[in-house]
C-alpha cells in the first residue's frame, strides 16, 4: 500500500492524517505491485507432422502472481528445421509468436514433411580438338513446389581423353529459392554427378596406290592421306612409313602398307586412334618393244657328224636388266 492521493492511481495530492480537510474529498488508495511475489504459470506447445498432432508440451516460468501473461523467448520451446527427421519446420499458429504469451495459451508448430529432389548434373561428350569443355546445367526430377528453383554449382572440365572419369562433372553446392528465400530445408537433396567425356578422333592413315609400268626395277611409293576426323589443329602426325615393292605385272597387285607412325610434338597418342589403311601397287608392260632375233650362220666341212650353231644377235633396245 502506498498511501492515499486525491486523484486516481497516484495522481492529486497525497492524503495523509495531517491534510485540512475544508470540504468533501473523496480519497484513492494507491497500491503498487510487489513483483517479488511469483507463481508458476504455463502455456502450451503442440507440435504437428503433415497436419497429424505428434506431442505437446508445457512452458512453465515464475512470473508475479497476477500476471496474465508470460513472457516469451526464442529459447522456450523447439522449432529447428530438423526437429523431426524426414520433416522440415513449415509454420506456427498464431504465423507470430507474441512477445507476451496469455497464460494457457497454445500454441501450435507444423512440420511438413520433406520432398524427395533429386539434382542431376548434365553428362556431355565431344570428340577431341585440343579445347577444353565443360556444361554446368542441371536437370531436376518431378516435386518441386511452384515457385521453387534451384542454385546449383557445377564443375568439371575435360580436354584429353585421359581426363574422361565417371562422375567428373561434380555438383558442389545445391540450394532450392523461392525468390530471394532459401527453401532448401524443405527437400531432401540428392545430388548426381555426370559424365563428360571427349572421344578419341578417329583417324586413317591410307597408304597411297599407284601403277606403275614395267621396267625392269623395282618400284615402290611412299605417299600417303591422312583421313577420317582427321588432326585436330596444331598437331600431327610423324614417321610414317609406308612399305611396298612391285617389280614384274605378274605380282599385282602388291599391299602398300602403313608399318610405322608416330605422333609430332605436344600431340598425345591417347587423343587418336589411328586405323591404317593399305594400298595397291600394280603394274603393266606398257607399249610393246620392237625386237628382232638373228641366228648366226654355220659352215663346216663335212666330217659325217651333225653340226649346229647355238649363237644370234638380235636388234632393238631391252629394258634394263632384261
């Protein structure tokens, strides 16, 4: 009790036994709270699984005895993202928690649970051209709510046909927005890496044919095209060596073969594969030689034996060597 005052709840003059009195006053008790007296109030917290009532529990604090309300804190009651596992914190009812909470009170806290997503990083496959490459897209199955997107960091990066690996197009990070909020906790991610690939050029290396006519030497030709998907820029081949000999029409057609090859200066052997291809050397007598044949005369002087003459000589001009 803090006295007596002429006006309400404090206000006018205080009124004490030594006040004059000159009229009819009507006098106000002041009392003032004494906070140092508590009691154990409480309200309630449900807790809901896809609409389904899970639990509850109660919030109990000392506050003064006359309180209708309790005050409320972050700390009092749970309502983490993963409370529940497989669920995710949806909303609370009443949508704000008063920082005054009546005593008796509920209040309510949904969980909702997670959408299954699974986040594929894109496979992709070039053939080889001395670049690098990479495809940082993703594709998401079926499940996400309207308005939701997905953030999602992709690397990978291959240029020889030695960085091809399963899985080297790496997600690094997934997040699902809904506008400028993250939503993410409302999803159980499953990341899928891809596959990006480069493919070995494929490449022929075609021994050239030819005809020749007989001369009585033998003949060979060493020419060659390079084909299919052909060099990628900057690179070659080396050493190529191409085997045939022909030396009579009567041995065509002779394979002209690739036998060796090599790969020039900073070109990787893993980037090609090389298929050779054989050729054709043939041969024909050409124009016909005008050659005329001479026996040589004999004469002997009969003896009773018989004689011959194995010798000639012939005209025109042979081919070297025949």
């Amino acid at each position: 009790f803090d006295g007596w005052f002429t006006g309400k709840n404090g206000t006018g003059s205080p009124f004490t036994n030594e006040t004059d009195v000159e009229r009819n006053l009507i006098v106000y008790a002041k009392w003032t709270p004494d906070y140092s007296v508590t009691d154990e109030k409480t309200y309630t917290v449900q807790y809901y699984k896809d609409g389904e009532f899970a639990e509850q529990e109660s919030v109990s604090k000392a506050v003064w005895v006359n309180a209708d309300t309790i005050p409320y804190a972050k700390t009092d009651f749970d309502m983490s993202a993963n409370r529940y596992p497989g669920y995710t914190f949806d909303r609370t009812d009443p949508s704000e928690i008063p920082e005054e909470i009546v005593v008796g009170a509920v209040i309510k806290v949904y969980y909702v649970k997670k959408i299954d997503l699974t986040v594929t990083a894109a496979s992709d496959s070039w053939m080889y051209n001395g670049e690098a490459h990479s495809n940082n897209t993703v594709t998401t199955s079926e499940g996400l709510k309207t308005g939701d997107y997905v953030v999602a960091t992709v690397e990978g990066s291959v240029t020889n046909v030695g960085d091809t690996e399963t899985g080297n197009n790496v997600i690094t990070s997934v997040r699902v927005m809904n506008g400028e909020t993250d939503v993410t906790d409302q999803y159980n991610i499953t990341p899928v890496n891809g596959t990006l690939t480069i493919n070995p050029r494929q490449v022929t290396i075609t021994a050239g044919s030819k005809e020749f006519t007989y001369t009585g030497e033998a003949q060979s030709y060493g020419e060659f095209v390079i084909g299919g998907d052909g060099m990628a820029d900057g690179e070659s081949l080396a050493n190529v060596e191409v085997t045939g000999s022909i030396t009579y029409p009567s041995e065509s057609p002779v394979a002209n073969e690739i036998t060796n090859y090599g790969f020039g200066e900073g070109t990787r052997e893993e980037n090609y594969t090389i298929t050779p291809v054989a050729g054709e050397l043939t041969m024909t007598y050409g124009d016909e030689i005008e050659l005329t044949v001479i026996a040589d005369d004999g004469e002997w002087v009969y003896d009773g034996t018989p004689h011959s003459q194995g010798t000639y000589t012939y005209g025109g001009n042979l081919v070297s060597g025949d």
